[in-house]
C-alpha cells in the first residue's frame, strides 16, 4: 500500500510517458495546494481509492486525447479531475468503502454519497465549478445513473464539450472499475478481459444495448484500458 500520495510518482513506469508523468505530477501538486489533507485522508480511510484515482486521470487523460482526439491542453483537466473525483468517499464508512465483499442493496445506496461528498469539498472558483459538473457525472453514463440528473444534465447537447467531458471522465472511471488489478479495486472482482469490458460498457444486466458509449468508443477504451493496465497502472 502506498504510505505516501507522492509515492505515485516513484511507481510511474519507465517507458516514453514523461509528458503525462509530467502533467500528472503538476496536478498532483495543484490538487494538493487545497486538497492535501483530503487526499492524505482518503489514503487512510480506503485501501484502495488512492491507486484507482491515480489510474482514473491518466487513464481519462489518454481517453480524451486518444479516442476522442483532445489536444493536451484540453484533456489536462482530467488529471486533477481523476485525482480528487472520490475524496467524497470520506463521507463514507471505512467499513463500507473496503468491504471485501459485494456491497447489498444498503451499502451501494449508501456509498452514493461520496460524489456530493467530492463537489462540497471543491474549491468556489470559476476553474472548480466546471470541474464539479463534470466531476458530478461520474457515475451517471449507466443504468442505475447517480445523483439522478438534473433538468440542465437531462438537457446537455451531446456535442457539447461539457457533455463529452463528463463522458470520458465516467468512461475512465467504468474502465478502471472493471480491468483494473485488486491493488485499486474490491479483492473480490476478478479483471474484466476487453471483451467482457466492452459488452459491459454497452449492455444493461439483461442484456439489452445502451446509448452511453458506442461500440467504437467502448472498443477504443477497452484496448487503451488494456494497453494502460499492461504497462501503466498502479
Ligand atoms: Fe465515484
Ligand atoms: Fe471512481
């Protein structure tokens, strides 16, 4: 277990990322001028969260510049964004967040908390109240979306660039959450091959097809997904 958020830094691999290690460390530093002290939580109360944040914004990153094509700059966001979009967690209990087990009914409802948790720990300024609406729809590109949508959310144009952000940051987080290694996701869960991530990403439980991703996009964050966990992850 990481004793140290900036111990991520030591663990970032040798091949050519050097920008993203780069951008991702400038981050590190921005989120931590008014977040140390979440994150230093966080990092005690979950044995996990601090590796899966880590891999949500480099991998939200590489999604946005690699499958929907943003310019570093656009995409630079992202990593301050995957850093901090689970410090709400700390509004949930220990007991809860490191469950070895499937969560019930109960404690998934529970553990919902954490996203209005995140948005009322931002800073107010300008650069953060964009960040929280995106930030806000991390958990709303499935089935069982939460916090439920507002009337704005329901009515995003979808080539809107705050929708496809709030997109790609849920795309990362789903991605994570199914191919990841246990060190940043519950013991229990077995990583998700490709195949499996991309049906899951475009198919309810019953097997009917969703509208979240295409199947290209679902395809694209897959392979990256892969490609990302191979060689890049914690
Ligand atoms: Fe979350
Ligand atoms: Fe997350």
């Amino acid at each position: 277990m990481l004793t140290s958020l900036m111990e991520i830094n030591i663990a970032l691999p040798k091949r050519d990322v050097t920008d993203r290690a780069k951008l991702f460390n400038t981050s590190l530093q921005e989120a931590r001028i008014w977040g140390a002290d979440y994150l230093d939580s966080l990092q005690e109360h979950s044995k996990w969260k601090l590796a899966h944040s880590y891999n949500v914004a480099v991998l939200s990153y590489r999604i946005a510049t690699e499958v929907f094509s943003y310019s570093s700059s656009e995409a630079e966001m992202f990593m301050e964004a995957g850093i901090v979009h689970d410090i709400g967690c700390l509004d949930v209990s220990e007991d809860i967040i490191n469950k070895d087990s499937v969560l019930s009914y109960d404690e998934f409802e529970l553990q919902k908390i954490h996203v209005e948790g995140t948005l009322k720990r931002l800073p107010d300024t300008e650069k953060y109240t964009n960040m929280a609406k995106v930030i806000r729809g991390h958990h709303q590109f499935r089935n069982d979306p939460y916090p439920a949508l507002t009337d704005e959310e329901e009515g995003l144009d979808k080539s809107s660039r705050l929708f496809m952000d709030r997109k790609i940051l849920a795309l990362a987080d789903q991605v994570e959450a199914l191919m990841a290694s246990k060190q940043s996701s519950r013991p229990y869960k077995e990583p998700s091959t490709p195949e499996e991530t991309i049906r899951l990403l475009t198919h309810a439980r019953d097997g009917s097809k969703t509208e979240y991703f295409t199947p290209e996009e679902a395809k694209m964050a897959a392979e990256l997904g892969q490609d990302f966990f191979d060689q890049e992850a914690l």
